[in-house]
C-alpha cells in the first residue's frame, strides 16, 4: 500500500454538476473510508466560500487508485478539471494503528 494526495480543481461552472453529484460522490468515498482507503477528505474554498476543489488522502496500492480514477463520481460527472495525484507519506502522528 502506499499513500496518494488528490488535489482537485473544479472546472469553471461546474457547481451545478458537483451538486447534483454530490451525494452519489459522498457514497463512494464512505465505502472507502470504511475499508480504511480514503483517509481524510475536504472541499476546497474559493474566496466567496463556495466549493471550488477537493483534497483527499488516500491509502491503497496503484491498481487501487486507477480503479477509483475511472469510477469516481466527480470525474464521470466532469466537476474536476485539473487533478493532481501526488504519492506521499503520511505521519506518524496521524496514523490510526
């Protein structure tokens, strides 16, 4: 297993969608919260407060990640534009076990 940043810019115009799908993209990410794969999760903020992005922490194996790449429902709904992956390492003092 190894550790993955997500950061996610949505698209311009794009609230419409991440609203609609929202539910359906919460659904998925509590699955994998609860197999232990989604780690911590959050909206970005645009300067009005509104929600223009996402970061999430993961911990799974690649295979893992490129299944949920294909699969989420942010990207299958075109909310994200510009998505970065970078693998990481999370702290000690922030692991559960």
């Amino acid at each position: 297993m190894s550790h993955y940043l997500l950061t996610a810019t949505d698209k311009a115009g794009a609230m419409d969608q991440r609203i609609a799908c929202r539910d359906e993209h919460i659904a998925y990410i509590d699955k994998l919260r609860d197999q232990g794969k989604a780690l911590l999760g959050a909206a970005q903020l645009d300067d009005d407060g509104k929600m223009s992005g996402s970061v999430i922490f993961f911990d799974m194996t690649k295979e893992e990640l490129d299944d949920y790449m294909k699969e989420e429902p942010y990207i299958t709904n075109k909310v994200w534009g510009d998505i970065k992956i970078t693998e990481c390492k999370i702290g000690p003092s922030f692991k559960n076990n």
